[in-house]
C-alpha cells in the first residue's frame, strides 16, 4: 500500500535521518497529520530502539503539544504494543520506526483510533493537506499536555497470554531460544517467555540503535548466529523483526523455516476449530490454499502489504491472515502484525500436538518458491507491465497487484515494487526444476521488454 502521492510508503514515512527525514520534514509532515487530527485529541506515541529515535520523537512530540494534541509517551515499545493500546484507549497513535531498515532510517506510522495503520484514504487527505499547506496553526492558550504512560508494555502481553492455552505451553517443557534484533522485543518477547514458563535464552536482546547484532530484518542470511545455537540445544530458535510486528522461525536441527511454512501451519490449527476466510497477499504460496481447503476455509487473496489484508480480514471477519514474511494477523488480539502473538501462538501449536517444529512442518504440502527481480527504469514500468498483461496466457490471470499467472499447479506473479525501479518476480510449482524454469521464463520476458522500452526512449 501507498498513499496517492508518495508520501506515505507501504508501511508509513521512512527515510535516512537528517537527509530524507531531517527536522524540516519532520516538522512540517507532522503539521500535518496533526492538522488532520484535529486539537484537543489525545494521542499515543511509541519508538522502537535506533539511536536517533529520541530526536525524531522529540520533534514530532512539540509539534504535535503546539497544536493542542494531548500526548501520551509510551516510550520503546513494541509496534504492535503501541496499536494494542491505541485500540483500547481509543487514542490516534504515533510509531517511531522504521521497522527492518537499516539503523541509518527512521520513521513515522501512523495508527488509527481503532489500533489499525491508517489507510490509504485517510493518508491521502494528510498528504493533501501536507502539499497544499492546508496547515492550521493555534495561539499560545491551546497548547496540549504532555504525559507519560506506563505499563503499555505489560498489558500488550497480558492480552497476548488471556488468548492461548496457557497450561498447555507451560506443560510442554520447551526450550527457546529468542533473538530480538537489538529492537524492542527485548521488553516483551523474554516476559511472554517467562509468564510461560519456558526455559529461555536470548541473544541480541540488549536495545541497540545500531543493530550490532545483525541487521533487523529477519531473514536468513541475517540469521546464521540463531540457526547455529539452536540446532541440537533449543526446540525452536525464533526471530523478530526491527519493531516486533513480525516473527520468524528456526527449527530445532537449526533449518530457518519459510514464511509460507509458518502461515500454512497457523492456518491448518485455526481452521480446525474456527472455519472462516484466511486473508492472504497475491504473493503467497499455494500451500496455504491447499492447507485452507482441506480444512474447509477459504482463502482471499489482496494486494501486497499488511495494512490492506488487515482491511480484508475487517471486511470478512476472517480468522487468520498474514505475510510470508513473518507479519501474523490474529483478529481476536487485533488487526495488525504481531510478534508476540505469532511466538506464543506457534508455542501453542508445537504443545498441543506433542510433536517437534520440523514435524509439523514436514506434514505440510511440498512446493517450491523461486524469488528474484529486474532493475528497470522507474519511467517504463507502468508500459512493461502493460506490455507483459496483454500477452500472458495461462488457465487463470490475476491482476490484483501486477499480474499472476497460473499454470496447472504453478504460477508465476511479475509485480512492480513500490519503493524501487524494479519488477519482482516469484514462481511456485510441486516441482522444483518447474519453478526454475518458470522463473527464468519470465525474468527474460521483463529483462526483453525493458530492453526495448530503453531503446525506444533512446531513438526518441
């Protein structure tokens, strides 16, 4: 998801501090969200554990007390914490993050009243009174009040812990290991563990600006510390992200365990009990459909990004929904990626079937996932993949967000990115050789098509 004029990203404001988000920015974008909240409202604002998130806070704290919002410091805290207590105080909140960046950014996301990122109709009308200078400024007597708030941290697992079976985790005798990517997990991940009675260790779980530990986002290559540690030693090795709203998974012979993996392995416990809509991004692997359908459910499928299969989830009162990325939704804590929620919820899982994490996983549907992209100009993307929509064949088309093409019991998705100048590519077949060869397919396609939309612009 973004916002009509760029100004809002998939996941909020980003950008390198004191260039993109220098004071200048901070200030004058916080003008105007807080001109779209109106004065004499009260707001919530949390940061996660980057060095310069006092500066950035601090900015948008002054800005937002000069136009009468009452604000309330949550201080580091867990994203998903902040939008759980938003939720039940009812307060518009404020994240300081910029989740798996790297620590050089930083960022401002915006939750809505109700717990939920803002949407994109709501970050248009910020982003137009931003680029229009709609502003509004008020005199010396309107300006709000500044307090602190404690125990957002504590009440966020609270609410986690009245969701799962307790007894059944603390009756399981497993052992975690936790990484909590120097973010501020390290306030919530190791409590949860311990109201679980679960032997635990930590690595990276001091709060680092600088991910010294490794980059914050929780993919395997910056992981090899926690695989290596846990095989042999842990039942499961678990990951999150640079601000918690995500969770990934290493199994107890230290294997990093795909995304995809975990959504089917969610999806498979909930649709036991709880029949419903799973919620899923276009991107998402088969294997979650084939789970849903055998259990009786039935999968949706959005656009990518966590905001909008919220919004789904909202509209279907779906069960279960998420990213293959590690970003879980759980609709009876709330609707947003949660980490906490995820961890304990796969401890749930693992304690209820008495079985180990590479047990379950390997009773799942077997396919294989080919990822790549192609660097492209940013001013022939649109034109490409028009080129490529009207000449793809193939039994079923999908153009929710760029196009998928199935193929018997494979597809192919080509998709533009919306951060960068590239078209991203994904193939998923049973056979791994199919997907190899799905993937280069259409890699060469993007990679001819771009070649000649460059040489047009040239002999123009």
């Amino acid at each position: 998801m973004a916002s009509r004029k760029g100004l809002f990203g998939t996941n909020g404001i980003r950008g390198l501090v004191n260039l993109d988000l220098n004071n200048e920015f901070i200030t004058k974008v916080t003008k105007a969200i807080a001109t779209f909240i109106g004065p004499e409202k009260s707001l919530i604002i949390g940061q996660d554990t980057r060095i310069s998130g006092d500066m950035v806070k601090m900015n948008v704290i002054s800005v937002l007390l000069s136009s009468g919002i009452n604000v309330y410091d949550a201080g580091i805290v867990p994203t998903p914490a902040l939008q759980f207590a938003s939720k039940n105080l009812g307060y518009f909140g404020i994240m300081i993050t910029a989740s798996h960046n790297p620590p050089e950014y930083n960022g401002i996301k915006c939750i809505d009243y109700d717990g939920t990122e803002l949407d994109e109709l709501k970050e248009n009308i910020i982003e137009d009174i931003y680029f229009e200078n709609k502003i509004k400024n008020l005199d010396w007597k309107s300006i709000g009040s500044y307090n602190r708030i404690e125990n957002i941290n504590r009440n966020y697992i609270e609410g986690v812990l009245n969701l799962i079976d307790r007894n059944s985790i603390k009756n399981s005798n497993l052992k975690v290991l936790v990484d909590c990517s120097n973010g501020p997990s390290y306030l919530t991940s190791p409590f949860l563990l311990k109201k679980l009675n679960v032997r635990y260790t930590t690595i990276n779980c001091n709060p680092d600006g600088y991910f010294s530990g490794h980059n914050p986002e929780p993919k395997e290559e910056n992981l090899q510390e926690l695989m290596k540690f846990t095989k042999g030693n842990y039942d499961l090795g678990v990951a999150h992200d640079g601000d918690a709203d995500r969770v990934v998974f290493v199994d107890e012979n230290g294997n990093f365990i795909p995304g995809d993996k975990i959504l089917a392995l969610i999806t498979k416990h909930i649709l036991k009990n709880n029949k419903g809509y799973i919620v899923l991004p276009v991107s998402a692997s088969q294997a979650v459909e084939e789970v849903a359908i055998k259990e009786e459910g039935k999968v949706v499928y959005t656009r990518v990004g966590a905001p909008i299969i919220a919004r789904k989830m909202i509209e279907l009162n779906a069960v279960f929904g998420g990213e293959d990325n590690g970003g879980l939704i759980f609709p009876e804590m709330q609707y947003c990626r949660d980490g906490a929620m995820g961890m304990a919820k796969i401890l749930e899982i693992i304690s209820k079937h008495k079985k180990s994490i590479s047990d379950l996983i390997s009773e799942l549907p077997e396919y294989y996932v080919k990822k790549g992209s192609v660097s492209v100009n940013r001013e022939d993307m649109i034109s490409i993949m028009d080129t490529i929509k009207s000449s793809v064949k193939g039994d079923r088309v999908l153009d929710i967000d760029g196009i998928k093409v199935y193929d018997g019991d494979s597809w192919v998705l080509i998709r533009p990115s919306g951060t960068e100048p590239i078209i991203r590519i994904y193939s998923e077949s049973k056979d791994r050789k199919s997907s190899e060869n799905l993937f280069r397919k259409y890699k060469e396609v993007v990679e001819s098509i771009s070649k000649e939309k460059q040489l047009q612009t040239k002999n123009k």
